[in-house]
C-alpha cells in the first residue's frame, strides 16, 4: 500500500462528520469522497472539509471514481452489512459505526469477511478510547469481585436530536444501539463471560415501530457472579431526573462517573465523564477509614474523542495489528444486546 491513505465516507451526519473532520488531522489520510442517499444532504459536510471534496449518491459508483483505501461507514445499521462486505470483498478496509449488523450471524461473517481478506474491520466503539471510562475500568479491577455494575443512559427527544433518536428507533431498540458500549464496559470490568440475560421493556411512544420499546432495561450475569443492569430510554417523554448512572460496586468500595453539565439532549456531552468519584469500604469500629476520592481526567471533547478513535482505525491499518481482541469485543457485547432484545420480546431469561 502506498503511504497516502485515502477514505470514502458513507453517511453524513452527526458521527459521519466527526470522523472525516478527524482524517483531515490525521497525516496521511486524505477524504477522497462522501457517499448519501440525497445529493443535498451531503453540502454541509463537503463544506466544512478542506479542499473539494467529491459527492456521490451511488456507492459502487463512488468505490469506482475514487479509489479509496479504507471506507468510513456511518450509516443506519440496516445499510451496514451491504456496505461492509461490498468494500471488504472490494479489499479495502472498513471503519463502521456500532452496532456492526442487525444480527449476530451478519456480524460474525462480516469479521470471517475481513480476516480472510487480510483487511481491518474497527467498530466505532467511542468508549475503547475514552481516557476516562479506561480509567473508570482500570479501577473495577481493584475493587474485588463479584462486581455490580449499573449504568443507564436516557434521552430525550427534542430539536435536532429527535430526528437522530427517531431514525435509529426505526431499526432498533435503544438498549441495542447504546447498550453495546456500555455492556462491553461491563465485559471489560468483570474479566469473564456473560453468561444469562434478562430483560424488559415497553412502547410508550407511538411513533416508533410496533416491534421496537423505546425504553428497555437489561440484566446481565457473568461466569463469577458478577451482574450489570442498564437502561436505556428514549423519547420526548423521558425523564431528566436520572438520565445518566455510571457506577461499578465491588467487595472494596465503589466507582461512580459524576455526569458533566449538560442535558439528555445533547449529544455533545452524553459521553463526557472526566470525574470519577472512588468511595474505599474499609471501616474501623464502623466508620470508614478512607475519604471518598474525587479523580479528575483531563478528555478531550467529542471531536478529540472522535480523532482518537480514527487514529487508532488508521494505526490498526498502518501497523497491521491483530483484530482478535476488538472482534471478541464487538462480539460478545452483541450476544449480550440481542440477548436482551429476545428476552424482552419472549418474556424469558436467555442463556447464553
């Protein structure tokens, strides 16, 4: 491979846009070209990228007039598997936003896909290199076992954001496209594999499919005992007095992310978590013996954490790094999600 690395972006959205905004910091990566289903909707996007980039609305066309090394996939799930195996079948490599498809045999074939074709397929898992939740992971692991993790993330529709949970809610539940990041959180802390989950829901907002609850909460177990609960609910109705849990319990005390300022409604904050308070559970003559810590990270903002995550796309390719790790990653947190989705649908524990 030459050094240049040129990419084609398909989708042009909110994450679409972070991404290619991150290529152009990046030395060596160039956008070649952004893909959408609508000529229009791609303006604002080749807009705020240097140069003059090219706009297509037909993807093999766009493969074709470009040429492009890798290909950044930010599109609505239901596109995913089309778009992913077109490209690594094309032998380019693909960076696509989570969830990687609608079921876990898509998934599975579409990782068999790149490693037979030698090429790199990154999930956009924001949080894998998020400084703070490798932190807030780094302290569950000193915490003892079993752990009780809980951590939920609800939203309210509203502005521009009610069109972006609206369209998602179309092809899937919210405790699926959220609940992979925070559920591979889970995975992380507890070091051992899910074993059973459960899970509920319920529609309580009529303008999202029949089949779909836009709230759902799940419960997870793994192989030490350790359990996760999450949450997730979305809509004009929810509600802002608990909108943002994050804590980690174990035998030595507990770890919560105090939420940054800022509503359930706005995108640019819900992944901020730059203090993380540590509470110590050793007492003497039943007071504790420790002060509560209050740990500050210095994070970036979205687009530093969106730069983050495409510089490690881009070191996965130039570096040829093994993808074992991420694939058991993406993987095992859409068991647990599917999981979930069947259990609530079923009304029964699933085994996994």
């Amino acid at each position: 491979m030459h050094d240049e690395l040129k990419v084609l972006s398909v989708g042009a959205g909110f994450m679409a846009t972070l991404h290619a905004k991150a290529y152009e910091q990046i030395d060596g990566v160039r956008n070649v070209g952004i893909v959408t289903r609508n000529y229009d909707s791609s303006a604002k996007l080749a807009e705020a990228l240097d140069g003059d980039v090219p706009r297509f609305t037909n993807f093999e066309e766009a493969l074709e007039a470009t040429s492009p090394d890798a290909v950044a996939i930010s599109t609505y799930t239901d596109s995913h598997y089309h778009y992913v195996s077109e490209s690594l079948k094309r032998g380019l490599h693909v960076f696509v936003e989570k969830p990687l498809a609608e079921t876990i045999q898509e998934s599975q074939e579409l990782f068999e896909l790149a490693n037979r074709m030698q090429r790199k397929l990154y999930v956009g898992y924001i949080l894998m290199t998020h400084p703070s939740w490798n932190k807030f992971t780094e302290i569950a692991h000193d915490l003892g076992k079993p752990l009780a993790m809980r951590m939920n993330l609800n939203q309210q529709a509203k502005g521009d954001f009610y069109d972006t949970l609206h369209n998602i809610m179309q092809v899937q539940s919210p405790i699926v496209d959220c609940g992979v990041h925070y559920v591979d959180i889970m995975y992380q802390m507890a070091q051992c594999r899910p074993v059973r989950v459960h899970a509920i829901g319920c529609r309580n907002w009529d303008l999202v499919p029949e089949h779909i609850s836009n709230y759902g909460q799940l419960q997870v177990e793994f192989e030490d005992g350790s359990v996760g609960w999450y949450e997730a609910g979305w809509g004009p109705m929810m509600s802002e007095t608990a909108y943002f849990i994050k804590d980690v319990v174990g035998p030595a005390g507990a770890a919560s992310i105090v939420p940054a300022k800022g509503r359930s409604d706005d995108k640019d904050h819900h992944v901020e978590a730059n203090t993380i308070i540590l509470h110590h559970a050793e007492q003497k003559d039943k007071e504790f013996v420790h002060e509560d810590e209050v740990i500050q990270i210095d994070e970036p903002d979205h687009d530093g954490l969106a730069l983050r995550e495409q510089q490690a796309f881009i070191d996965c390719i130039r570096n040829d790094l093994d993808m074992a790790s991420h694939q058991d990653r993406v993987i095992t947190s859409l068991q647990i999600v599917f999981a979930a989705d069947q259990s609530q649908r079923s009304k029964q524990v699933v085994e996994l």
